[in-house]
C-alpha cells in the first residue's frame, strides 16, 4: 500500500477584496478572484489543473531524487542546475544547534573535461581557466559564486563524512505568470504631491478628471512652499471590490 501524499498547495480567503490567495508549501505563488464562487470552489479548481503541471512539481517535496552514486547526462562542456539534497553534521556539538541537519539547494552539475595535444595544449575551446589564467578541468557537482575578475566563478562541491550527499533531482524553473494584483480595466488617477489615489468609474471619466486637474494645477504658484501636483491616469492597482467601494467614496466635489 502506498503513502497518500499530500497536497502542496493551501489558500487563504481575502473575503473583503473576493480573492483567494494560493500558497504551495508556504510560499504565495499566485491571487485568483472570486464573483460568482467562492474561494474553496475556486481553490480546488487550482488544484485540479496545476496539481500535475510543473507548477506543482517545482514547489512540491515529491521530487523524484536520484542516487547520490548516479550522476545527472549532461552535455559535454556545459553544466546545468539540479537540486540537491546533503546531510551536515557537527564537528563540534553546540547546544542551541541539531548535531544533524539536512540541507536542500541548487547546484550545477559540470562536465567540462580538457583535451590537451602533445605540446600540453588545449585542443578545445571550451575549457575553463583557474586564477592564473591557466586552464582547468571540471567534472562534477559545483556552485557558481560572485567575483570580481569572472562573469562564472565555479566552486567544487567537496563532500565527506561530515558533509554527505543525499541524492539529486532535476530542476524545473517556473513560470513567472506576473503578478495578480492590478485590475486592467479598472482606472484611477494617482495625484503626485499629495500622493493620492482616485478611483474613477469609466476611462473616459478617468482622462475628463485627468485633464481638469491638470488644468487646475497649471494656475497653482510655483514654489519651493507649494509641492509640485500632477495628476495621471493608471490602472487600479487592487481588486476589483476595492476599486468599486473607492469609486464611491472619492467626492468630486471636494477636490480641488
């Protein structure tokens, strides 16, 4: 009988706005809206597409890990990222640390040999170089760290009793979707100097009110005393319900 696994995937219900913010393993990864639903319904829908994408798999636990005897096929003079899965234990115990403790990130997996001629001369393009300019080869698990003379500056990965590989799992990037916050066809005006933001009912309404207070603050004094005001149209920058309490809480006839 085989373990049921869990979903990776939670919501919360941001019911004053109509959204449900999806999470998977803790970290938010998108915000749906919700009308004529509601955000358990709209919720399982999520999970009944994406739970078999790679969307899932990049943020689930189940990946499928390889042994740490096997090593990933990578093409000849290049590397790719993989996950990796370590155990790190404590030379010296410290009483407010685990003695054991289990590590996941990304690392590449570098095959960079260097064929050299009889003169002691590469015979490739590919190769690497060492800090002397001289060249090296790389064959193995390494993490690319910042310098100042590289764009690349790989590093071995140096495994030993203390420091012990689990296993390796292929990586899959996910796709950025952008981020779900701002509401396309809805519009406001942002007023630079003051700072404010003015929900507006229709486009057309938004460039009218744009242009009066634009006109208004054409005739303000220029002073180091008065701030600079602009007005300009942009997209609402929040859910749609917000947008419609605002458009009736914003009196015309006060501004300006």
């Amino acid at each position: 009988m085989s373990e049921e696994k869990k979903s990776v995937f939670t919501y919360k219900d941001k019911a004053d706005c109509g959204v449900v913010v999806i999470f998977a393993n803790g970290h938010e990864i998108t915000e749906l809206s919700y009308e004529d639903s509601t955000a358990e319904d709209i919720f399982n829908w999520f999970v009944g597409v994406y739970s078999k994408t790679n969307l899932s798999l990049s943020y689930t636990g189940y990946l499928e890990w390889k042994s740490p005897d096997t090593v990933p096929e990578v093409k000849e003079a290049a590397e790719r990222l993989f996950w990796l899965a370590v155990e790190y234990k404590r030379v010296t115990p410290h009483p407010d640390s685990k003695q054991t403790e289990t590590f996941t990130f990304l690392a590449f997996y570098q095959n960079r040999p260097i064929e050299l001629d009889d003169d002691g001369e590469p015979t490739n393009d590919d190769y690497l170089v060492n800090t002397d300019g001289e060249p090296m080869e790389s064959i193995g698990w390494v993490t690319d760290k910042q310098h100042d003379e590289f764009d690349n500056y790989y590093m071995p990965i140096e495994f030993s009793d203390h420091y012990k590989l689990l296993g390796w799992a292929e990586y899959t990037p996910p796709k950025f979707t952008g981020v779900p916050i701002s509401s396309p066809d809805l519009f406001a005006l942002h007023v630079s100097g003051s700072d404010s933001l003015l929900a507006c009912e229709s486009l057309e309404f938004a460039e009218k009110k744009n242009k009066e207070l634009n006109d208004f603050f054409a005739t303000m004094p220029k002073s180091e005393l008065h701030p600079v005001m602009d007005s300009k149209v942009i997209e609402w920058p929040y859910c749609a319900k917000s947008h419609k309490q605002e458009v009736l809480n914003v009196d015309w006839s006060d501004i300006h």
